[in-house]
C-alpha cells in the first residue's frame, strides 16, 4: 500500500478498504501515460500562469518539477508507486511532495475526468502514427514483392476452387489496397483523438477563465472539444482506433491463413524462412508455420479488446463513469497486439519464398483457362451463354477424361464448335489469360505496374508525418 495520502481523503472518514484500493487502481497499466501525464500538466500550469490564474512563478517551479519527474523517468530512475490510485494522481502527490504549495495549485480548473481524456487523446495519436509507419513498411514491401512477382503465374481462387490464373504481384498488390485502407483508417483515428479536452473540468466546464485554445496550441492539438459533457465522456477515437487496429488485424489473418494453406505439402508453393518457423518436438520433419498462426490468432483478441470497450460504453449514462477506466487495457493490448504483429509479418513475408515452378503447373490444372476459351468463341462471334456452354461441355468431356483443355484436338473441339480454330491455343495459354486481362485494376502486367506508380504516389502523400 502507499504511504501517499489520497489527495481526495478531506471528505472520508476512514481509509478506502484495501480490497477497494487494490480493485481501483489503475497504475500497474496506466502508468505508461506518464509522458503524456507530464506534458498535459506542463501545458495547463503553463496557461494558468499566463492566465493569471496562478502566479507565473508558481507555473515555472510546476514546471521545472515536471519536467525533473520525467527525466527521471526515461533515465529509469523514478520509482513508481504502485500503490498510487493512478498515473495522475501519482504524480501530482510527488510534485507537491518535491515542490510544496505551487503542486497543490497545479489542478486548478482541471479535474482527473478531462485529465485523462487528454491524457489517453495524447497518447492515442502517437499510437496511430507509430502503427502508421509499421504499416508503411509493410505497404513498401508488398510493392517490392509484387514487383518481383509480376510474372509469376498462380492460380485466383473463389471458394477456394481454382477460378482463373493470375500473378503473385497482383495477389501482393490486392493486399496493398488493404494495407493503404488500414493506413486511412488509423489517420481517422488520429484525427479525431487530435481535439483537446481540457477545459471540460469534471462534466461541466470551469469558473477559471483557461484559455483552451492555448493549451491545444501547447500540445499541438488540431481543435478544442466544444461540450463539456461530451469531453469527458467519448471515447469514440479509441473505438475508431480499436476497429481500425480489428480490420487490420482481419487482413494480416487472411493472408496468414494463405500461406499456412500455401506452405502445406498439399500446395506446396511457399517456403518460410527457417528463421520464421519452429519445429515439433516430437516429429522431426514438421516446419510449423507459427508467425502467421500466431497472428491469425491475436486477431481474435484484437476483436475482443474491440468488444470489451463497445460494451463498456453501451450503458454509460453522461458524463464520466469510473467503467470508463477498463478503456486503457483494451487499447494498450490492441496497441501492443499490433507492434508486435506488424513487424514480424513483413519480416516473415520478405524472406518467405515463393516456388514459382509449383505455381505455374498448379494454375494449369482445375480448367483455369475455361472462360478464356469462352471468351475466345465471343471473339469470333458467338453469343457468350452459348460460348460458357461449350465451353463448360468442353470441361466435363475432359474432366471425364483426365485431360486439359489445351489437350483437345483441333477435331475435338470443331465437334463442339464450327468457330474454333487453330489459334485457340495460343489464346487459352495462361500467359494470353493473364496479359489479356490488363484492364485498370487487373492482373497484366501492365496493369499491375500501373497500380504500384499509383500506390508510389500516395504513399508520397500518406506518410505519417506528412
Ligand atoms: N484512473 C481514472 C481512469 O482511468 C482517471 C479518472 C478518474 N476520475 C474519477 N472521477 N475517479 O479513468
């Protein structure tokens, strides 16, 4: 227990039970918002002084103490008190410890209520941007892969039955579109965590004359929040940010779940670094896919840290509840979830290697060329539902007989069409399907090409600190 007397004590009789003290407490988790603790508190006594409302003096020694206790801090020299009810309460009871009066005059028009909301606004934009740059890196490398793969045929899939070939560089660059939306998502969050609280006092404003707008200068905030109330109630930008952290987490899972399916004997056509898989302890030959699985897994608590906060807001009548509190661990963990998840992805994914050989044949089974010979009819003017029709016979006369399309006599397919003829060949080639698709968005080359310059682009306009 803490021998820091509580700073609310004046109207208790008795000490808080320590059942209470040890439920309350939220500084074994908070306590990493000391940084923005600091800072928010230097800002405010900041313009208190300015204000008038505590002498300049008073403000200056507030800060200097601040500023002592953080250095402290980052030097790993100050020792938290666990006992403390939290992060702020901590330390405003060592400032007034170390400095006297001018400590007690730091909260002054301020109450813990949009303390904290500062506190976790603050930290949340640093979270959005850091999470950001993870994702840039990763956005980066899936260009660069792409790049390399833009020849490499494989076969697309829906209902995970093979559909139509496509490229390894378009299959990276679908999951750049993602990684680009992830980005957006998490520049929203920060945009609405970047609005500055104080002021809003415990729900109702204050009778101090603050200048709100200083302050939100101070600490680089883009606006002030314009309702007491909701000041000191939404959390709605760690929500934004919960479910942009699930979504991102939902596309990292999806193409975990591809190459653990990929690396499978079955597919064959992944190879993870061997610095990127464990083995069994029983079975000599196993190469356990873990990175990915891991992931795939913390998507599902990244969810739940998304479900804990929605569900802790449901009920909660204005303004603050001390419900409000579970906010920070649901965040941290997604946070935490996230800078783990990140980095060991993209290093998982740049030594990962792709068996281009496997691929290939394996796009050349499952009829993958089926609508191309479909579409090659059309070309000669066939009407397309009769084109898919032949074309589908065509597939059940060689599903019958272990054979490819491109198996089939010229004779063959004259039984099943007058239209064909001897360049049918050449067009069904996966190669023709792939660089015949070359329309913006599609899986050519070119068109593929296209999409990196585009993405280079806004990469150029997205970068975190742009
Ligand atoms: N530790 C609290 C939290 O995280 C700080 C706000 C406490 N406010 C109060 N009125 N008890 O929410």
């Amino acid at each position: 227990m803490s021998d820091m007397p509580k700073l609310w004590a004046g109207r208790f009789a008795k000490p808080t039970n320590a059942l209470l003290d040890d439920f309350q407490s939220s500084i074994p988790f908070d306590q990493r918002l000391i940084q923005c603790d600091v800072m928010g508190s230097i800002a405010h006594a900041t313009m208190l002084g300015e204000q008038g409302i505590i002498a300049k003096q008073d403000a200056e020694q507030i800060t200097k103490g601040l500023e002592q206790i953080l250095s402290e801090y980052h030097a790993g020299e100050l020792t938290i008190d666990m006992g403390a009810e939290d992060v702020h309460m901590f330390v405003e009871a060592l400032l007034t410890e170390r400095i006297g009066e001018a400590g007690k005059r730091l909260h002054t028009g301020r109450s813990r209520n949009d303390q904290v909301a500062l506190d976790v606004r603050m930290y949340a934009r640093d979270a959005c941007e850091h999470v950001s740059e993870l994702l840039m890196t990763l956005l980066e490398l899936l260009i660069q892969r792409s790049k390399e793969h833009l020849e490499t045929i494989m076969p697309g899939y829906t209902h995970l039955q093979k559909a139509q070939p496509v490229t390894l560089g378009f299959h990276m660059m679908a999951y750049a579109q993602m990684i680009m939306r992830d980005i957006k998502h998490f520049e929203n969050a920060r945009a609405e965590a970047d609005v500055m609280p104080l002021g809003s006092g415990a729900l109702a404003g204050t009778t101090y004359p603050l200048n709100r707008e200083r302050v939100a200068e101070l600490l680089g905030f883009a606006e002030v929040t314009d309702n007491a109330l909701d000041g000191v109630s939404d959390r709605d930008f760690l929500l934004s940010f919960l479910s942009a952290a699930s979504i991102c987490m939902m596309h990292l899972s999806r193409f975990c779940e591809e190459l653990i399916l990929w690396s499978t004997n079955e597919f064959s056509t992944a190879v993870m670094d061997d610095g990127f898989a464990t083995g069994s302890s029983i079975m000599p030959q196993k190469k356990n896919p873990d990175a990915c699985e891991l992931t795939r897994g913390k998507t599902g608590r990244v969810y739940g840290d998304l479900m804990a906060l929605l569900t802790v807001m449901k009920g909660l009548p204005l303004a603050y509840n001390k419900d409000m509190q579970e906010d920070k661990e649901a965040f941290f963990d997604a946070y935490d979830t996230l800078l783990k998840c990140l980095p060991t992805f993209t290093e998982m994914l740049r030594t990962t290697t792709f068996q281009k050989d496997e691929m290939y044949r394996s796009a050349g089974l499952g009829f993958t060329n089926a609508t191309d010979l479909a579409d090659y009819l059309v070309g000669k003017g066939v009407p397309f539902r009769d084109a898919h029709h032949v074309s589908g016979s065509l597939v059940g006369k060689c599903v019958k007989e272990n054979r490819a399309l491109c198996d089939l006599s010229l004779d063959e397919l004259h039984e099943a069409h007058g239209a064909f003829e001897g360049d049918i060949y050449e067009a069904i080639s996966l190669e023709a399907c792939v660089q015949r698709r070359k329309l913006r968005g599609g899986p050519a080359g070119e068109a593929v090409l296209d999409s990196i310059n585009r993405a280079k682009q806004w990469m150029k306009v997205h970068s975190p600190k742009s």
